[in-house]
C-alpha cells in the first residue's frame, strides 16, 4: 500500500501542482490569486456633503473618495453604478488609485462588462503613474493574451516593475516564469528567490511552488523537512493541492513522521476541494 502512496507522491503531487500552475481561463483572468481591489477604507470621518460638493467641483481626490463610499456602502446605499461613475470621473482627472481600480473592475467584469481594452487603457494610465498592483495586472494581460498578442518578455517587464515594488503576487508570478521557462531562459536559482520573497509576505502560492522546488532540488539543496515545511504552509492556506502532498507526506514518512490520523485529516480537506487524488487515496484507506 505504501508503494501506492509513493507513486501519488512522486508523480501525481508534482502534476497535481504543474496543472495548477497553468493559468486560468479568460474570464477568470482577473480574479486569478483570489486577488481582489485592494482599494483603501472609505474615510467616513469627512462630512457626506461636503464630500459631495468637493468631487462635484472637479477635485479627484473627492471623487475617488465619494466613489469609494458608494461602493463600499459607507454612509450611503451601496451603490456600484454610482461607485463606477466617480471612479471615471476621479480617473479621468488623474487620480491613479481610480484608473487602477477601473482597470480591474474592466478586466474582471465587476459592475461593468468585461472589457480587456477598457481594463489595459486604465492599467496602462495608472502603472504611468507607479502604481505598482496596475503593472501586476499589466503583466497578467500580456502573460495570457488578452486582447493583446501574449508576450512574455512584455509580461516579465511589468511583473519585474511590480515586484520590485513588493507586490507578492507578481512576485510569484515573475518566480514561475523563471522555474518553467516560459517565455526567458529557465532558472531556478532566479525563481527560488522570487518564490522566497513572495512566499515572506504570506504568498500561498509562493509557498507550494517552495516545497516542490526543495523536493525535487531545484534551485535548492533537495530537502524532503523543508518540503514538507512549504507544503505545509499552503496546505493551512488552503491550497488543495498542498493539502495533498501533506496528506501523503503524513501517509509516507516523506519529509516528517508516518501519522496516518494526521493524513486523512489533510487529505479530507483536500477531497472536499475536489483533488480527485486525494479522494481516490482515502478510498484506498478505507
């Protein structure tokens, strides 16, 4: 039976987590990461009128921060169609944080309809003005090829102008480029460190690309405690895939100590998110 276990660790884990690496679809480009609008608080402490009256004499700042209650239902009803007007009318007087969030609302349909050129025309307007999440996006319209030819040198170029920002997820994307090769030259040593400063700043992703990257030593010293340790924090991240390989782990003794309990808690988890190869092993259990 452990022969069995093995073989789900040595090749379904490590195609498990090449599947997941693949992009989503088109129309799940821009909620790709779970990434959502990080947009600010709506400040609640400024007088509604007063607001009001401010972003309707044309000052962008006051328009950004009247859309921001409309669509966070601060002091207002709820409102996005309204949200989505300021938002236009803050952007179209140069504020960076309106154009950016315009332009994921545009690439990931949010109250308005999906519009790729829409979203890149703002992304394109915003990153001018360092905004660094707007590259991240940027890079993600070229590394798919959304209504624009994908170009990875193009994507690299934007993820690279966001990471070095800090953003974590462009990070982990720029980290993935260079582990598979796509589009530049392959290297791990250049991914490791990417995937290591995303995965500093919580990155699930960045997390689970560790452990696989310290099982098979790539880029790394292979290191089966260290593995675990990455798989392990992806797994309390929820990454059902990560959930897997602790799951096996625990059945295996690969990278910790054989507890059979411990595993078939992990690899539930993972059945419920649908891994059809956890619940194929817990079956085995049974």
């Amino acid at each position: 039976m452990k022969q069995v276990y093995k073989r789900f660790f040595c090749n379904g884990i490590f195609c498990a987590f090449v599947i997941y690496a693949n992009f989503p679809e088109q129309s799940k480009a821009f909620q790709v990461l779970e990434h959502t609008v990080h947009l600010e608080q709506a400040d609640t402490k400024q007088n509604l009128d007063q607001l009001t009256k401010a972003a309707t004499a044309g000052n962008a700042v006051a328009q950004y921060h009247l859309a921001l209650r409309y669509q966070q239902g601060q002091g207002v009803l709820q409102d996005q169609n309204t949200a989505i007007e300021w938002f236009e009318k803050a952007a179209k007087n140069g504020n960076a944080k309106s154009q950016l969030a315009l332009g994921i609302f545009y690439g990931g349909g949010i109250g308005v309809e999906r519009d790729y050129i829409q979203a890149r025309k703002f992304l394109e307007q915003a990153a001018a003005q360092s905004e660094p999440e707007a590259n991240f996006y940027l890079g993600l319209i070229y590394f798919k090829g959304l209504r624009v030819p994908r170009l990875y040198i193009r994507a690299k170029k934007y993820f690279e102008l966001s990471a070095q920002k800090g953003n974590s997820d462009a990070q982990y994307f720029l980290g993935r480029m260079y582990y598979s090769g796509q589009g530049i030259p392959q290297d791990y040593h250049k991914a490791i460190e990417w995937f290591e400063k995303s995965a500093k700043q919580g990155n699930k992703h960045a997390n689970a690309m560790l452990g696989i990257a310290y099982d098979n030593g790539h880029g790394v010293k292979k290191d089966y405690k260290k593995s675990f340790y990455y798989y392990q924090q992806a797994a309390k991240q929820n990454v059902p895939e990560a959930q897997l390989a602790v799951g096996v782990s625990y059945l295996t003794g690969h990278g910790t100590k054989e507890n059979k309990p411990e595993a078939k808690v992990w690899l539930l988890k993972s059945c419920r998110q649908n891994n059809n190869s956890a619940c194929e092993i817990i079956s085995s259990m049974n």
